[in-house]
C-alpha cells in the first residue's frame, strides 16, 4: 500500500485572486482621495464660514448705526417740538431731511397736544401706541412689531404729551445700505418670529444654504432676525479633475463588478422580483389608512385590508368569502345598505357616495366609499374595488362647527339686545307707567261707582298690557336659542318686526325710520329668526351711521322688492359712507371701524345669508351714506 500523501493546501482560483486585490486596492484609493476632498472641503468651508461672519457683523453693525443715526435726529426735533419753536413748514423740512438721511425713512408723525403732523407715509396710531407706552416709561426709543405692510417697522420716541414716530422700510433698508459687493457674495434677509422672511436685499434665493448665519436684529427686537446665506462658489479646476477620476475609477470597478457578476444576476433576478414584488404589497397594506375591499360580481368578499379590518372590527379571515349582509352592515339601515349594494352590484352606483358602518364593538364609523371596477390581466371584470375613507372625525368636527356658529350667531344677538338696554327698559316702562295710573283712575272710579269710566279704564289698562307684552314678545323671539330650521316666511314680517324692536333705538338717537315695502311679496323658505338678525344688524349699523350726522341726514331706509328670481330686501343710510379701504375687510370677522365694535356682525350675517344661498353686498352712494342689499332666492 502506497503512502498517503498530505492534502495539497486550499488555495483560491487565479481569476478570483486577481479580481478580488485590485478591488480591494482601488477601494482603499477611492477612499484615501475622497477623504482628502471631503478634508480639504470641510477647511475651505470653514473659512467660508468665518469670512461670512465678519461680514454679517459688518453689516449688522452698519444698519445699527443707520437705526441710532435717525433715533438722534428724531430726538432732535422732539426736542425742538418741546421748546415750542417748531412750525409746522420746519417740521415737514426736518423731516425731510430725516428721510434723506436714511432713505428707509418712508414717514414721520408728530403728535403733540392738539395737533399732529405728517410727513410722508401715514403711521397707524393702533401700531404705535405700544410702543410709545415703552418709550414713555424707559425714556429711550422704542420700536414697534411689523405693522402689517410689507416689511415696515416704526420708531417712537414720547416726551410727556409729545410723541415723535418714523415709519421705516426694511426692505428699502436693505437696499440703500447692503453695498454691492455683499449681495454677490451672499442672500441677505429679515426674517419674523415665525421665520417667515419680511425683507431681503436679493430676490435670487440661495441653492445652498449649509452655509448660513443668523443673528438677532436687536434694534429693532420683537423677534427679528438677519439671516445671511452664501452663494455657492464654482468648484475649482483641481478638484472638478479629482472628482472626475474618482468617478471614472468607480466606473471601471463596476464594469468589472458587472462583467463577474452579470451570470449570477441572471438566475437570481426573478427570485427577488418576487420578493420585492410580495414585500411592496405587504408594506403599501401595513401603511395605508384608507379601507380597501374587493368584491366579486355576486357580491362575495374576496379581499380586505388591514386598515379596513381596523375600521370595522373584524379580522380578514372573519370577513373574506362573506356575503351580504355583511357583519359591519348597521342593522337599524340595513335596507339603505341592501339598496346601495344592489346598485354597486349592478353598475348604477354614483363614483363616490357616504355609508354608515358598525363597528364590531357597536360603535358606528362614517365612511365615504369610492367604487371602480376590479380588472383582471385579461381586461376582464372580476367585480367590484372599493376604498373606504373613516370621515367619522370630519362629521364630528362639522357638528362642532355648526353648534360654535350658532352660539355665535346667538352672541350676536344677545350683544345687539344689550346694546338697546337702555332704550327697550324705556319704551317697556311707558306702558306700565300708565297702567299703574290707569289703575289708580279705575280704583277712584270704582269708589264713584261710576262703571261706565271704570270699564274704559281697564279696557285701557288692557291695551298697555297688550303693548308691553308685543315688546318682551319681540324680544324673546329674538335672543330666543333655538336650531336653525327652514320655514316658509314673509320679509315684509320679518321687516316690520324688527323695525318695530329697533324704533325705541332709533326715536332715543332721533334718527327717523322710514320704509317701503312692496306689496304681494312671495314668501322664501329662510329661519324667520336668523333672517330677523341680518336685517337687525343692518339697521342697527344704518342708526350708527347716521347718529352723527346734521338733523335733516338722520334717516333709515328700508325697501323691499322682489323679482323672478329673488327677494330683495336693501337698507339706505345718509351718513358717512364706507372708504374703499374699510371696503375690503368689510365682512372679516373681528375688523370693526367702531370705538367699541367687536367686528362680529356683518360676517355673521354674511354666513347667515350664504347659508340661504343669497347675497349681501353694500354700495357707497356718490351723494353720501351707503345701501346694504340683502338678496335671497325665491
């Protein structure tokens, strides 16, 4: 027997060996040449970042010293103002002299006791008067948040009784004192608290804003911010080349890993289309929210997914092969469920249509379905796809919105109820003042025996009831809560009614009601109550206006009329009209031109009257005064 010889050692074939240490090499360079050019990088970066900084603080020290520049000028004339040598011309030339010192100066305002002064753009007293309240108490300059222009701020300085305020551009601050060769290196901008930009020096936004700063523009304050941002700078020739051979190194190496790998790709490509394929679905299933089920064309359930499972309660395999009635079917509605299923079944239902399930646990889920036809590769119909969306949270939050709008609307009322106190209180006391001496002529007459007078008396007595009690009616129906509901009603009631309920207003500010209404008017389906509010508040409004108004302009108009198509109701004051300004937030809530308005009124009867499918606009007449026009279909 010949002697065994030792096993050769194991060694890797050739063609292995010479793809396997060129790999290894070129990845160790590809490594060392990137982490070079990501080293060479980070410095220049840093450099970038230094440069950039000093610059800011230049230029934040620049528009400081702008800032301080006109709070001593405006000092110098509050002074001036102080010592009572200034006039009006003097004042208009300084402050002009003001804006040429800073050309983002766009206005200045001097108030002193009885007279105020304007130079330029108008500063708005409600913006500034925060701001004067800070400078009085710090006896320093103080400055005032975005008065809602665009990109405008204001300086106040207070003095006692006097007050000095300049209005100031930010945007043109930028673009008077950022030089030139700052806005080619870098995007200069203001931001607010909420870091929404107020001002910028360029309109080109940066592409790359890694390199950035932000500091605090303190003065102003309130939350402003500079923000400045470079410009990215072109790669330089050497690093484009070193980039450029890493790169066609990297290709040579994936050729290479193709050209081995290419037979094994082959078989194994088909395998992982699968898996890809069968995770996809499985993930797109885990992660939708919106309901999917599948249907056959006889109804059978033949698919489900897990967010529909989670909707109604019920785990696939309890509902997969079901037919109808299916468990989530709400068994109070069954017959409306049947009916849509039907209609599903039979092609006939509407693309997307709402439907009350059960949950398994007996809760009720809302649902907005939307149906197509389920397709097979053949582009054969094996039945019917439908998503289901849980709008359960938007029906609730709709309810929660109409039950707000109606306490709303009922605020309403009770504040235009409370702003008549005074007058309602008097015309209900003229009734029971004479009853209470009606009553004392009935108990003498009594005492007389003479029956004729006492009958008269009391049939008196009884009229005054009669008339205290239209009032607490008028008024009850009014603030009265109560659901809105549709109803046939008459205008012309509903307008007489209200003019009856606002006359004592109107008779105490000696503004005279006057109306036409016109005859045969058709009735309009409307909530009598709510329709009796907009008319309210448009009266209401008419009185105000022209409550300041010479004698013979104090009266209110009100009209009626109607044509084919709809029922006009128009209210006409002579008072002082409505700017175009004030025009167009007319009917936003809470903007009010009143001293004490809360600015809830139009824009409730604007929701009132869009709710009806009308229209309530408002023109200002060329001889003076406004008409309001309520319009509702017939």
């Amino acid at each position: 027997m010949p002697p065994s010889r030792p096993f050769p050692p194991r060694q890797l074939p050739p063609a292995r060996q010479l793809w396997l240490w060129p790999r290894v090499a070129l990845a160790l360079f590809v490594a060392a040449v990137l982490g070079l050019l990501y080293y060479l990088r980070d410095l220049e970066h840093e450099e970038a970042r230094l440069v950039q900084i000093s610059d800011v603080l230049w230029i934040e020290q620049n528009l400081r010293f702008q800032f301080d520049k006109t709070e001593e000028r405006l000092s110098a004339l509050l002074d001036a103002a102080r010592d009572g040598k200034l006039t009006e011309a003097e004042f208009r030339a300084r402050a002009r002299l003001v804006g040429d010192g800073n050309p983002a100066v766009t206005g200045v305002r001097l108030q002193q006791p009885g007279l105020v002064w304007q130079h330029g753009e108008i500063l708005p007293m409600q913006g500034t008067r925060d701001a004067g309240k800070l400078a009085q108490a710090t006896g320093k300059p103080a400055y005032t948040d975005l008065l809602g222009y665009e990109g405008r701020i204001a300086i106040v300085l207070r003095d006692g009784e006097r007050e000095i305020g300049a209005m100031i551009s930010l945007p043109r601050l930028l673009a008077e004192q950022v030089p030139w060769w700052f806005a080619n290196k870098y995007r200069l901008s203001i931001l607010d608290a909420q870091g929404k930009e107020v001002a910028s020096r360029s309109r080109v936004a940066a592409d790359d804003e890694t390199l950035s700063y932000q500091l605090t523009f303190d003065p102003p304050g309130h939350g402003l911010a500079l923000k400045v941002v470079s410009y990215r700078v072109p790669t330089g020739i050497v690093q484009k080349s070193l980039i450029i051979g890493v790169v066609l190194l990297a290709i040579i190496v994936l050729f290479s890993w193709w050209r081995l790998r290419r037979q094994v790709q082959g078989r194994l490509s088909a395998e992982l289309a699968l898996r890809e394929e069968h995770a996809f679905r499985t993930a797109m299933e885990s992660s939708l929210s919106v309901g999917m089920r599948a249907r056959d064309l006889e109804g059978r359930m033949i698919y489900v997914n897990p967010a529909f499972c989670r909707m109604v309660g019920y785990t696939a395999a309890e509902l997969i092969g079901t037919m109808p009635p299916y468990p989530y079917w709400n068994p109070d509605d069954l017959a409306s469920h049947q009916a849509v299923n039907d209609a599903v079944l039979a092609g006939r239902a509407p693309p997307d249509y709402e439907l009350t399930l059960r949950h398994s646990d007996g809760h009720l889920v809302h649902t907005r379905v939307y149906t197509t036809p389920l397709i097979d590769a053949t582009g054969r119909q094996r039945g019917w796809m439908s998503s289901v969306v849980d709008i359960t949270a938007q029906k609730q939050a709709e309810a929660r919105e109409h039950e707000q709008e109606e306490k709303l609307r009922q605020t309403g009322r009770l504040i235009a109820m409370g702003e008549m106190a005074s007058t309602l209180a008097h015309e209900l006391n003229q009734p029971l003042m004479a009853m209470s001496t009606y009553a004392s002529a009935a108990r003498q007459f009594a005492g007389q025996g003479d029956t004729s007078m006492l009958d008269s008396t009391l049939g008196k007595i009884a009229e005054q009831a009669q008339r205290a009690a239209g009032v607490v009616r008028r008024i009850r129906d009014f603030v009265r809560k109560h659901a809105p509901h549709s109803e046939p009603c008459d205008l012309n009631a509903i307008a007489l009614d209200t003019l009856e309920l606002i006359e004592p207003d109107a008779r105490a500010r000696h503004v005279l009601l006057h109306h036409g209404l016109a005859e045969d008017m058709p009735q309009v389906q409307a909530d009598r109550v709510l329709i009796g509010q907009v008319i309210m508040n448009l009266l209401r409004n008419a009185i105000d206006a022209c409550a300041d108004q010479p004698p013979e302009r104090r009266d209110v108009l009100l009209e009626t009329r109607y044509d084919r198509d709809a029922v006009v109701l128009s209210v006409r004051d002579r008072g002082h009209g409505i700017s175009a300004e004030n025009g167009e937030r007319l009917f936003e809530a809470f903007y009010t031109t009143k001293a004490l308005g809360m600015g809830i009124g139009l824009n409730i009867c604007r929701s009132i009257v869009e709710q009806h499918h009308g229209q309530l606009g408002y023109e200002s007449l060329p001889e003076g005064g406004t008409i309001f026009t309520l319009s509702l279909p017939r």
